[in-house]
C-alpha cells in the first residue's frame, strides 16, 4: 500500500494526483510495447521467417523426409487427374502405386533439381554470337598480311 500521510493540503493532494497520473500513463506506455512485443514475437509471420528458413527446411527435409512424403501423396493424384484421365482401374491403381514408390524416394534437393531443369527447358538462353574470322583470301602468316 502507499503512504499518503505527506499529503496536508490541497496543493500536495493536486500534486499527488498528478504525479499518480504520469506514473500511470508511463506504466500503460511501457505494458503496450512489451506486450506488442510480445505478441510480434510469436505471430505466424516471425515464426515463419524464424524457422522456415531454407536451410532448416532441407534439416527438417533429411529426418523426416517431409518431401517425399508429401509427393507420395500428391503425385498419384496428379497423374491419374491429369494425364491418366480416361484410363481404367487397374491403369490408375497401377500408375498411384508406381508414383507413390517414385514419390517417396524424392527429396527436397531431387525436386529443386526438377523444377530447376524445367524452368531452365523453359526459359531462353541468350548465346553470345562470337564474331567470326572474316577470311580476304589472305594467309595469317603471309608477308603482305
């Protein structure tokens, strides 16, 4: 509890109240920022940039290898959706079992790899034309050249 014992007259009871006043406003200043703080600190946002980084992606990759388990899923639905439209049962059963097996055996760095070589197939590579030798008819090692 505080003492107000020291308080005789109005002017120290104004004073009082005043100085209760900054102390408080001074508190609630400094509550907000720890608790905005706080609250930054552990919002999806900096928790992702904090552990989803990629190199601990490709640690977490070499556990549990969640790449692989994720293609193991996902390919056989995208092959039988895709490019095994119209096919029958046993094809489909076939073609979810052969890329689940392909799907579980890829890693994080075997699908960058993939999707690297596409993008590469995909994008146009420039070659610097060199600048051919004109020949005049002339041999290098002549005197006259």
């Amino acid at each position: 509890m505080r003492n107000y014992k020291n308080i005789r007259t109005l002017e120290d009871l104004q004073a009082k109240k005043l100085e209760l006043k900054v102390e408080y406003t001074l508190k609630q200043s400094i509550f907000k920022v720890d608790t905005k703080n706080f609250i930054h600190q552990f919002s999806l946002g900096s928790l992702i940039k904090k552990f989803a980084t990629p190199s601990n992606l490709f640690k977490v990759d070499d556990k549990l290898n969640l790449s692989g388990t994720a293609m193991s899923l996902l390919l056989p639905i995208f092959m039988n959706k895709t490019l095994f439209r119209g096919a029958g049962f046993l094809t489909k059963a076939a073609v979810g079992l052969v890329s689940g097996k392909v799907g579980k055996s890829l890693d994080a760095e075997h699908i960058s790899a993939i999707f690297n070589s596409v993008k590469g197939f995909f994008s146009k590579k420039k070659e610097k034309k060199d600048k051919k030798f004109i020949d005049y008819g002339i041999p290098p090692d002549s005197e006259t050249y």
